[in-house]
C-alpha cells in the first residue's frame, strides 16, 4: 500500500493559527510527575584518604505535574547532599549535588542518598556513591651520614692505653634507586559544552599527559552513557609525552542538563581510573509528545482516533509543511493551532477498513526546522473482528508415544450467533475434533499429531476454519511441531 501523504502549505498553517489562536493546548496526559535519574551510580575509582569526592547527579521530571523532593538525607555524615530548586517544573531537570570527604576512611566506600519525592510509582529514590580510598603515603626522610667520623668512646679492652678514644662510624643507608612508574595526568578533566539544540554531535579531546619516568599504558576507556563513545590515541604515552582521548556525545533524544562521565583506565598504580567529565544543556527545538500511540485492541469496522503534540520552543513560530503515514489505513491531520504555546495537536486516526491483524505504523512530521527536521510517533494497534481466535498460531513440541493434543479456542466477540462450518488440516498430518463449549458463543478445537518422524525434526502445517461470519468467513491458523 502506497504511503499516505498531507501536504500542508505555509500559507494554509498560516490560516490555520490564526483560526486556533484561541485553542487550548491538548493532548494533557495527566498531573503527575514524574522522576528520572538515568545514572543512579557513580565510581569514583581509586581517590587517597582526605580528598574530597564531588558528583552532580541529573534529575529530571518527565511528567506533566511538579516534581518535589521533600527530604534529601544520605547514610553517613561524610556525605553531603544538595539541590538548588526542589520544585522541578514538567520537563525540566536540576542538578543532586553530593560531595564525599574521605578522611579517616580506608577501603572499599559505598554511600548512599536517598530522595523522598512525589511521585507516587517511586516515592523513595536512591542514588550511590561508590570507590575506593587508599591510605595518604608517610614521606620517608633519609638522612645523609654526617661529614664528621662519629662519636668516640673509651677503650676499656686493656689496661694499656685505656681511656685512648675509639672512633666508630655509623652504618651507611642503601635506599636503592626509585622505582620506575608512570603517572597519567589530565590537565582539564572537565569540559563545559555550553548550551546545544538536541540533535548536535558534541566532539571533545581531553589531553592526556604522562608525567611519571615509565611507559603510561591505556588500558581502556569506559564512559557512563550509550549516547557516550570514546578512544585513546595512542594508547602508549612515553614518560614525558602526551596522548588525545577524543570523545563523541550524541544529544539525540536528550534535553535539559546532561553530565556524562569519560574513565580512562591505566596501569598508573597511583591513578587507575582517571575520571573525565562532559556536561552542557541541550535545549529542544521542536518536541513531541507522546511519540506511541497505542490504540490496543480495534474491532474491525470502526474507526479510532489519538492525539499527539507537536511544540516549538524557541521563539521562532511553528512550521510543520508535511504529515506522511507509512500505512493507507493510518491517517493523520492537523486539529488545532496554539500560538501561545507555539504548538498544534496532530490527530491519528485508524480508519473503519483497516484489515483484520496487527498494526505497526509511523507518522512522520516534517517541521523544516534545522535540528529537528523530521521526526515521528509510531503507531500500534490489534484490529480483530467477531471472533476471538486464541491462540492465533499454535505451536506443538511432542514426545515420542504421547498423543497430548493442542487447542484453539474460538469466541464470539460480535452480535450475531458463531457457527462453526468446518475445519481442515492443509497436509493432513493433524486430526481435528471440535468441541462446543458454549453454543453459539464459544468453541474448541483439539489438534492431535498424526505424523511419524525423526526426533528434532520440525513439522508445519495450516488449520484452515470455516465459520458463519461474513467478516471471518475463513480463519487460517499456522501450525509448527517438533518431535522431541
């Protein structure tokens, strides 16, 4: 079936807004907030005692109502926990600020904040800190041996010359060359990307530096994000030299304030996970929502309709010049215009002769506008008709001498008395026996193999149903078996 297309002019939009004007904004899914934390953990790695920890966590309210947070407190009291707003307005994010003193703790460190919120699916909301913090080396002074030969003592060995004085020299200290190690360095660790319309390619290089006196080997590079990619070059740094780990941060399908992490694991025994930082705000130039649309089930014969929103938020005016659906039964059209909140509503309609099965669409929404120039909403649905038939293929795994049989069952959804007529097998390897449960309402059908084979071996075959409907005249159900 040939895509459905809308072609909608500026001129006509134009129109369009100012008929709307005055139309409220629609497509409300709600008051409630609510409550996203897409990273909950954060590593510090491998810190010595008394430094202090410090991690941003990005909380973000995904939900049409205000998202408050009433309590913050952590586990333990060198844990420091702080937001600046506690009332997140919808769709807007604010930063948990946390900070760790590690002082006088040795060890394996996990501390845990804990957000009471609003939002009743999660009430509570822990976010953790975890690492290890190793001991603050003792500065080891050696001593040169003194110019002077030592002290002297009496010589009692004899009774000639006693009292002469003896000179005893001190033991020289062999301390040994130091030991060879590298020492990795990054001189910023953090880069501030600013603010981005969704959609860019953020690209970064931090400078990597070994200032040890051996070869820095970069083990690997982890980042906390899937959105997130990075690699080192190259991946030994002589002592002295230095190195790139170039990054890349895709903000598609991101708003708001993001903080991704970049660690860059070495053979430094000092530093192993050397920890990088990427944060920004990426703004939304158009956004919709919701972006699926899921009729569920759809009797056949009649028509079903949703709506989605499509929003501009920067201070240009909306445009949206195309509505393309990849189904004919799929349509879509524009119902109303908000210049106040810069928006339209688009709704979605599953016309009256959509064929009977699943539905697995698109609408695309052509905005012109740079960043967001396409976008889409997928559509779901399950058009059925005046018979349930459940399930709608049957599979079979049979055992060798055993005879169980499977079962279809069939269910009058519509108005008029079912009737089953007659029911084959297409190869002939099942017998088939139907059963009235209920007349006129409901059926089964038990399915019994009727085939000899190898174990292993799959069969497949058609169960072709007569019945009385004129709209599910003929119902074929796929059948698989296999012999174990």
């Amino acid at each position: 079936m040939s895509p459905r297309t809308t072609q909608l002019p500026i001129a006509v939009f134009v129109a369009l807004c100012a008929a709307f004007s005055a139309a409220p904004a629609a497509g409300q899914q709600g008051t409630r907030p609510e409550l996203v934390i897409a990273d909950k953990t954060y590593s510090f790695g491998k810190v010595t005692a008394g430094d202090i920890v410090k991690h941003d966590f990005v909380v973000e309210n995904r939900g049409a109502g205000v998202l408050r947070i009433s309590r913050i407190r952590s586990t333990c009291d060198c844990t420091t926990a702080t937001m600046v707003t506690k009332a997140l307005p919808p769709r807007t994010t604010a930063l948990l600020h946390v900070e760790l003193d590690t002082t006088d703790r040795v060890g394996p460190q996990l501390k845990t904040i804990y957000l009471s919120t609003n939002d009743l699916s999660q009430p509570v909301v822990a976010c953790t800190l975890r690492g290890t913090v190793s001991e603050k080396p003792t500065d080891v002074q050696v001593r040169e041996p003194p110019q002077q030969t030592g002290e002297t003592t009496p010589d009692t060995t004899g009774t000639e010359g006693a009292g002469t004085p003896v000179t005893i020299a001190p033991a020289p200290i062999d301390v040994g060359p130091p030991k060879a190690a590298p020492a990795i360095a990054v001189p910023n660790a953090v880069h501030d990307f600013g603010r981005v319309t969704r959609g860019k390619l953020i690209e970064h290089e931090f400078l990597v530096r070994n200032t040890g006196n051996a070869d820095l080997t970069i083990l690997r590079v982890s980042t906390s994000c899937g959105c997130t990619s990075a690699s080192a070059l190259p991946t030994v740094i002589e002592s002295g030299k230095e190195g790139r780990v170039r990054v890349k941060f895709d903000t598609k399908g991101r708003s708001g304030e993001q903080r991704k992490t970049v660690t860059i694991h070495s053979d430094d025994p000092t530093t192993p996970d050397m920890v990088c930082v990427i944060k920004g705000q990426v703004v939304v130039e158009v956004d919709i929502e919701p972006t699926l649309l899921q009729f569920g089930t759809v009797n056949a014969g009649t028509a079903v309709r949703k709506t989605f929103t499509v929003t501009r938020f920067e201070n240009t005016p909306l445009t949206i010049s195309e509505l393309k659906s990849t189904l004919e039964h799929v349509q879509a059209r524009i119902v109303s215009v908000s210049r106040e909140q810069n928006s339209a509503e688009v709704e979605v309609t599953i016309t009256d002769d959509a064929p009977l099965g699943k539905i697995n669409s698109s609408v695309f929404i052509v905005t012109g506008h740079a960043m967001d120039y396409s976008q889409r909403v997928r559509i779901t649905a399950d058009v059925v008709g005046d018979i349930d038939v459940t399930p709608r293929s049957l599979q079979m795994f049979l055992r060798k001498g055993a005879n169980n049989p499977g079962v279809l069952r069939l269910r009058k959804t519509g108005n008029t008395p079912l009737a089953i007529t007659g029911a084959k097998c297409a190869k002939g390897l099942f017998i088939l026996s139907i059963a009235v449960i209920r007349p006129g309402e409901e059926y089964e059908i038990y399915v019994t193999p009727h085939l000899v084979g190898s174990a292993g071996n799959f069969v497949r075959d058609n169960i072709t149903i007569e019945t009385n409907s004129t709209m599910q005249p003929v119902i074929t159900v796929p059948i698989m078996a296999r012999l174990q």
